[in-house]
C-alpha cells in the first residue's frame, strides 16, 4: 500500500536510553523575521537563543514544539503551535525537544529504505501551516550516505500508513547525529 504524503517535520517518538521525553524552553529574540513551526528543526543562537535551522548547521538545539509570549495587540498571554515572523513581544519563549538521545519520527521525501538505517542526512523544507501550527520538514532521502550530517536514521516507522520502504514518502525514526547537537558540542557556539 503506498504511503500517506503529508510530511509533518519531526516528532517525539521515544528516548533513546528508555527515559521520558521532556522540552526545555529557549528564548527566541524579539522581532525574529522567519516563522518557525511545531517539529521543525531549530539552532542555538549566540546571543542564547533559537532560530529556524538551515541545512548545514551544525549547532542544532533540537526541534520545536511550541512557543509563549504577550500578544502585542491584545496584551495578552498566547500559546501557539507555531511562532509567527517579526512578532513584536520581549518575551518570547519557545518550547524545544533538546534532549540529544530523543528518537524523532519523520517522512522521507522520497523512497526511504532499512538500508538508510545508521546512514546519515538532511531536512528539507521550512513551511507549515498558520492554521494547525504543524512544520512540513522532511526527511531529504537523496542526502542519506556515509558523510556526517545532522541526523542518522535508526529504523523505519511501524507507522501502518507509512512504513512501506518500496514506494515514495515512508516515515523513520532518527536522531541528530553526533556534533551536529549543541549538547553534544565538547565547545560552546
């Protein structure tokens, strides 16, 4: 059966070491101009926050789940799922699923296999969607081999509507991939 294709970045699905999956909060600065959405990938700012992460980078904090602050319109505490560019409040705090040893499931782009399995990658895409606040990060298939990347796939999804490894769009499990977390950095950023 092929695989649903609705990508929905990255999920928390279990703790690499049995332990509960937990979120800290970081800050994100004032004014910030690009969105950032529930499950996308974030990286830790010198200034001590988070920011939207780009393929590449190398001081992920690790995935966002959430974000509060005070409505500069109405003055009112808000939660939302995702964070709106250029929001106007002094108090924003995002909520991030940083712990390195948690297992996040996400889609491949494209045919994902058990072959990927301790092979490393990238993401692709920054959307989402204003109206449920969820990321559409991807898993980028093509960028999967031998080469440090940020994240290593450790097995395909049990996810009956997306575990079929022979067609386009199929979920995994994976991890950042070591040096490409900030708590795994032997420096700071």
């Amino acid at each position: 059966m092929a695989n649903q294709d609705a990508a929905f970045g990255f999920r928390p699905s279990r703790h690499l070491t049995g332990g509960q999956i937990r979120a800290e909060e970081a800050n994100i600065a004032n004014n910030y101009d690009t969105a950032i959405y529930t499950g996308q990938v974030v990286e830790a700012v010198t200034a001590g926050g988070v920011e939207a992460a780009t393929v590449g980078d190398v001081q992920q904090a690790g995935v966002f789940g959430g974000v509060y602050y005070t409505d500069p319109t109405t003055s009112k505490p808000t939660w939302k799922a995702y964070y709106p560019a250029s929001t106007a409040a002094a108090d924003i705090v995002a909520t991030i699923y940083m712990d390195p040893d948690i297992v996040f499931e996400a889609q491949h782009d494209e045919t994902g296999t058990a072959a990927l399995n301790f092979a490393s990658g990238n993401f692709v895409g920054v959307g989402g969607s204003t109206t449920t606040g969820q990321s559409t990060q991807e898993l980028d298939t093509s960028s999967f081999g031998t080469t440090a990347s940020g994240l290593k796939q450790i097995g395909v999804s049990k996810d009956p509507d997306n575990s079929d490894t022979s067609t386009a769009n199929c979920n995994a499990y994976v991890v950042f991939g070591t040096g490409e977390n900030v708590f795994t950095f032997a420096t700071g950023i």
